[in-house]
C-alpha cells in the first residue's frame, strides 16, 4: 500500500536516496558539556537529527513519600521540540514521548549504580531540536554522555542506533524517505558496544531470517557509536588550555 | 523474599501453577459481550481478565492518508483490577500497553483501511479500541492484544447517514450494517519473560515481580514478526532475542486458535 | 587458567565509564571503580588514582555526597528545640545537635537556639556521621569549626577542592599572599573569601576548577595572580583562620 507522496524508489544502484550505502551512518556529531547549569550535559547527531540531553541532580526528591530509600529515583523526560519538525508540533508531553521517556529511563537503568543515591531523584531531560528520524536513539546517546559528564556511576555507557528495510533492503540509520515510507523500523540500543540489549523496538513486518540479519548490523552500529561516544567525553578534557 | 521464591521455581524449570515455562494458563475468548459496542470481547488468561471494545464514528481522515480509515487504541488501568493502580490520567505503563497492541494490529495492515472510506479524502471510519483490565494476575499486554484482536473480528460496521452527517442510531442504539470490518491478518502478540538464563510465557503477577527482562512480539499467521517492544529493564543477549521470536510464533499460533 | 594482572592506565589518566583499568585479581577497586569477572573497570569519567594494588578513579564532576570526618562549609536552613538543619551543598540535608554544637550546659527552655547559630549562618563544621541512607549528623566538636562572618561564598565542583587547597595547602597560601584573603575550602566544593582582593582570589579559584586536569596549573595560576594581584608584604600578621 503506497503512502501518499512516496518516492517510486528508495535504494538506487546499491545506493540510497541520500547517497549512502546501505550499512553507511550518517555523519555523526557528539558534543560533551555544553549547558554549564546542568550538573552534565552532551549533544548528538545522526545527520539532520539532533538531540540534546541535560542531567539535574542527584537532588532532594519530593515529595518524600515517593523516595527510595535505598536507591536514587531516575526519572527520564524526553520531548520534541515544536519546531523540529517541518509542520510545528504540539508543545509538552504526548503519548509517544511519555512511551519514549519510559523506555530510555529503562535502557539507562541497566548502567547506572543506583544506589550510590539513596531517597535522591536523578533527573535527565531530552530535548529533540531537528528530527530527521532515529530520534530516540539520539536522545538516548546525548543522555548516556549526559550522565557521564554529571560523574554519574555507570557501568559503561549505552549506545543506539535505528536499522530499517527499504526496498527490501536491510539499511542501517534510518533516515527521511526512510522513516515514512520504508517498511521497517528498528531500533536498539547496547551497553558498551557488546551483546546486551537494553532497548529494543520494532515496527514493521520481518521474517525471522531478516530479524538475525538487522541484530547483528544494529549491534556493530552500536559498537561505532559507541566509539563516538567514548571520543566526544575524552575531548571534553583534553582540550588544550588557551593562554 | 517471594521474588527469590519464583526465581527459584523458574530457574528449575518449574512454576508455582505447575506449568512449563512454554505453556499458558487456560484462554477464553467471549465475542460480542458489550451490546452497545460495535465489537467487543472479554479475554482471560488463567486470573487475568481483560474487556475489548470498539466504537465507531466518522472522522476526517489523517492529512497523509486522506483514504484510509483511522484507527485509535486506548487503555486503562481500572484500579478495581490491581490495588497498585492508581486513579487519575494514563500512567507510563498503560500508553506503553495501548501503543503496542496498536503497533501489533497497525503494522501488518490488519484492518484494511482503504475499504473504510465514506467520501474519499473527507470522512473515514475511525476505529477506536478501547481496553480496560479487569483483573490483573500477571500478562496484561497478551491478554489486551488478544482481547483487540477478538474484538476486531467481532466488529460490524455502522449504518451511515451521510447527509445528515451521523452515524444511524434508533433510540441510543447504533444501527448495524451487518458487515464485518475488513481484516486482512490475524496478528497476535505473545510476551516473552526472563528469569537468569530462562525464557517463559504468560507470567502470572508473582513472576512479574521477580522478572529480569521481557519482551513483546507481535506475529501474523505466516510467522512473521510485525512488532517488537522490549519493556521493563533488563538485558537480553542477541540468542535471547532471536530464541524469544521463535517462541513467539508458537505461541502465537496457539492463541490465534483460540480466537475461534 | 589464571588471568595474568596486569594494569592498564598510568597514575591521573583520564577514563571514561566502562573503560578497562585493570585486569586480574592482583589489583583491587578503590573508589570509582568496579569489578566485572576478571577485569577492573572505571565507573566513572575521572582521572586514574593509583595506590599500591588499589585502582580508583576520581570524578571530575559530580555532587556532594557526605563522608565522616570531612571539613565542610555549611549554611542554617531550619531550627527546631534541640536541633539545627543545615545545607551541605548536597542532595542530603544535615543535622546538628545542641550536644554537638557546644560543650556548655543548655536549658532549652529557657534559651532560644537562635542565639548560637541563627537561619543564615555560615560555618565551617565537620562530619560527624552518615547512616547508610545518608542520614547526616555535623560537630561543631574539632579545632577548625567556627562561623564564617561577612566575606563571600562560592561553590565549585566538590572533586576539585583537593587542587584548590594544593599539597598541604600550598595553592590556597599561594592565593593568599596575593590577594590578602582569607580563605576557607570545605569538601562540600563551598569556598569563603574575605580580605581586600575577593574578585581576584575567586577568579584564581575558578581558574582551578576550570583547568584542575591540565598539568602545568600550579605555573598558570602563580602567573596570573603575580601579574594582577599584590604581594603580601611579609611581615604581616594573618588573623585566625580555620580550614586547610
């Protein structure tokens, strides 16, 4: 069933509509320590997608009532910006981003030594400035930086990426035409570049053969990232001081 | 402590209910049990107990699908099922449930939508499934997918007065066509939990608690997989992963039976 | 088969969570650090500290969490009959009690807790204790603890306070004899300045805190007080002053 306004085709010569090859990313950025009144704070970038992730806290959690007493309360907010969109989007929470914060909060909790922080809230806030697709792949890389940069105990950090089928084809970062008119949407993320998931979602329809085919790319896009990710916070003190 | 009770018992391959780890409790499918619905089914699996039901209106069709008919799905937590849930606005849990079991029916085009329009590119059918629990022993993200499912093929279509712009209605009932809506697949949704280094189905609410990581997997009735939400925390290795969709397209066929 | 140990990283190298530091049994984990099976590895993004087995690492960011025995800077937020609430640049608040604020005998009734410390105050106090759901008690109980009257107070990032006080407290009389202020460094990164060149000793401190990782501070911040400040002539007598 074609979509209205979709292109007759998304992969060109082994080529896809942006150029790339079918296992490419696109250029990434990643940014470490960039909103001086968050305790830590990174951009990221798949391309076009921008994502960028502020920690407060650990701080006083209230009411008290709702405290852990033996391990800090994480709580994720992720949100679109109404202008990162081509059509201005609905400002505040959706149901999409309530889904979406849940999921990355659960990814998160996975590396985090919670209980460094008991009766605390660690609170992470995710903001899509341009969406380009594989947004919440994004907001989760900026996040496990974030908290990097906060001296936020963590196990290693968490990396993720969006792999998708166009034209039959197994892609790897799914972007534009991609994301709306492509058939399958997935996206994962792993703790240090390895073979543990903590977030996984597809949409879409796969055969079980497809589905082992797009793990193991995902997880190797995982393990880029993931060096991206390890670059960007060594930068962050490795500048060299200006007289 | 009752945590490490059903650890135990599922790390030795055991479960209090005496089930194997791949079994569910016993399905019951109930079609057409709310009247003033266009569709509905009640579900049990085992305790669990959910209500399906389906209202139909026309609505303008969404801006990039302007001949399609919409399809809507909403879920509630009704505190009467688990004194955990609390009253007031959706929680994180139940938009993650109604989410999936709308990516479930959505992503392999169950509904054929293009057969849902009135006047091309101004007014569609809008399906909304609405799913409450009942009572929550464990699973509710199954026993909702099938309770939609079920529900789905229960629907009959409205009677539509296209002038006076309304659905057809003598006194507060709506007046049926008859017609069934036009489906096109059958998925399901089948979730799959972890415990150390086991895999199990249906998890009665004891074994949620003690869970290490679960996933959901929605197939169609030629094995396909069509949706995937892995919820909860928890890891899961890339052979956890592939070995939890194998289970789920055998399970899944088993409640696809089930819905008659 | 025994894995061979073997250390990884060199004394203040920097380490991002996850990183390998160290592998085998030989080697312990000190703070900021974790064992996974054989290897030992970072938790946190922080420079490498070394001693003897022991591979820690230290945050170069990150809040304060109370520890027994720290010298810190804190403010009154609240009293009650018996107690005083303060602010210790934390997410825990802490406690001192009456008993531990003075060694005088006290009728509670009849003396209002305000006349010893007031809302607003600023001392420097040390630890006492913290519970294991960080539950913290101050004393007023050692030779360093007193109120910090006027002055200013600033915050910087709690794991830089050891390079602002410098070894045995070289940077922050370093500080001092170009700017003629006091000043007092908690473990809670609270820092009290007083004396005639507050702006210039607070810029030192930042300049610190910004640049704590990059080898070569000691020489930078010498220079950039010794061309904006004054020297203290040498004959001058400082006043009593806590906090080392």
């Amino acid at each position: 069933m074609a979509k209205a306004g979709a292109p007759e085709k998304l992969i060109i010569h082994g080529k896809r509509l942006d150029g790339r090859k079918l296992d490419e990313f696109r250029p990434m950025k990643a940014e470490v320590g960039v909103i001086p009144r968050s305790e830590g704070s990174a951009t990221f970038s798949f391309g076009e997608t921008k994502a960028l992730a502020g920690v407060q806290g650990p701080r006083p959690m209230h009411p008290k009532g709702l405290q852990e007493p033996t391990r800090t309360k994480l709580r994720c907010y992720y949100f679109m910006a109404p202008f990162a969109t081509s059509e201005r989007g609905r400002p505040g929470r959706s149901r999409r981003s309530t889904e979406i914060s849940m999921v990355v909060a659960e990814a998160l909790s996975n590396v985090i030594f919670l209980e460094d922080y008991p009766k605390t809230a660690l609170d992470i806030f995710m903001e899509i400035l341009q969406a380009n697709a594989s947004t919440r792949c994004a907001a989760l890389n900026a996040a496990s930086m974030a908290l990097a940069d906060a001296g936020i105990p963590m196990r290693d950090i968490v990396s993720s990426v969006s792999v998708g089928k166009a034209d039959g084809e197994i892609v790897l970062d799914v972007a534009g035409a991609e994301d709306n008119f492509g058939d399958v949407d997935l996206a994962v993320a792993t703790v240090g570049g390895g073979d543990a998931f903590v977030l996984l979602q597809m949409d879409g329809i796969i055969t079980m053969e497809e589905f082992k085919k797009m793990l193991e790319i995902a997880k190797h896009g995982c393990a880029t990232v993931y060096a991206q990710q390890k670059a960007a916070l060594m930068k962050r003190y490795t500048a060299e001081v200006s007289e | 402590m009752k945590n490490e009770y059903m650890r135990k018992l599922i790390l030795a391959d055991t479960r209090a209910d005496g089930r194997a780890l791949d079994e569910f409790r016993e399905v019951k499918v109930q079609k057409g049990a709310i009247k003033t619905a266009e569709g509905s089914a009640i579900v049990t699996l085992g305790n669990t107990k959910v209500v399906a039901g389906i209202k139909m209106d026309a609505a303008t069709p969404y801006p990039d699908t302007p001949n399609e008919g919409n399809l809507v799905v909403d879920a509630e937590f009704v505190p009467f099922a688990n004194p955990e849930f609390e009253p007031g606005p959706p929680t994180e849990e139940s938009v993650e449930l109604a989410r999936v079991v709308d990516r479930g029916i959505r992503e392999c085009h169950a509904i054929d939508t293009e057969k849902l329009v009135i006047v091309p590119k101004e007014l569609v059918w809008s399906v909304h499934i609405d799913i409450h629990t009942i009572n929550d022993d464990g699973n509710l993200q199954d026993a909702a997918a099938l309770a939609a499912m079920a529900a789905l093929q229960d629907c009959k279509i409205p009677k539509y007065d296209v002038e006076k712009k309304q659905v057809v209605k003598v006194e507060t009932f709506v007046v049926s066509t008859g017609k069934p809506l036009p489906l096109k697949e059958t998925p399901v949704e089948v979730t799959v939990f972890k415990i150390g280094g086991k895999l199990f189905v249906d998890a009665a609410d004891e074994e949620e608690d003690a869970l290490d990581a679960r996933i959901t997997i929605a197939t169609t009735e030629d094995g396909n997989l069509c949706a995937m939400q892995k919820g909860g925390n928890g890891i899961l290795t890339s052979e956890e992963l592939l070995r939890a969709a194998e289970l789920a397209v055998v399970k899944g066929k088993e409640l696809r039976a089930a819905l008659g | 088969m025994e894995k061979k140990s073997e250390l990884l990283v060199k004394e203040k190298q920097l380490v991002a969570p996850g990183d390998v530091v160290a592998r085998g049994l030989e080697y312990l984990p000190g703070s900021g650090c974790y064992r996974k099976t054989g290897d030992i590895k970072s938790k946190l993004l922080g420079l490498v500290r070394l001693k003897d087995r022991v591979v820690g690492v230290t945050p170069l960011a990150g809040v304060y969490i109370p520890k027994p025995g720290d010298g810190i800077i804190a403010s009154v937020t609240d009293l009650q009959s018996t107690f005083w609430i303060l602010d210790i640049n934390s997410p825990y608040d802490a406690i001192l009690q009456l008993g531990e604020a003075t060694a005088e005998y006290v009728d509670t009734a009849k003396t209002d807790l305000s006349s010893f410390f007031d809302v607003g105050d600023v001392v420097y106090i040390k630890v006492l204790n913290v519970s294991h759901s960080k539950h913290t008690t101050l004393t007023m109980n050692d030779y360093r603890a007193k109120k910090l009257i006027a002055g200013r107070l600033m915050k910087v990032t709690p794991s830089k306070v050891p390079r602002i006080i410098g070894k045995e407290g070289s940077m922050i009389e370093l500080i001092k004899k170009y700017t003629g202020c006091h000043i007092v460094v908690g473990q809670n990164g609270m820092v009290w300045l007083k004396g005639s060149n507050e702006a210039l000793a607070a810029k030192a401190v930042l300049k610190i805190e910004g640049e704590a990782h990059i080898s070569g501070l000691t020489d930078r911040v010498t220079a950039m007080l010794k061309a904006e400040g004054t020297p203290e002539p040498e004959t001058a007598q400082p006043e009593e002053e806590g906090g080392a």
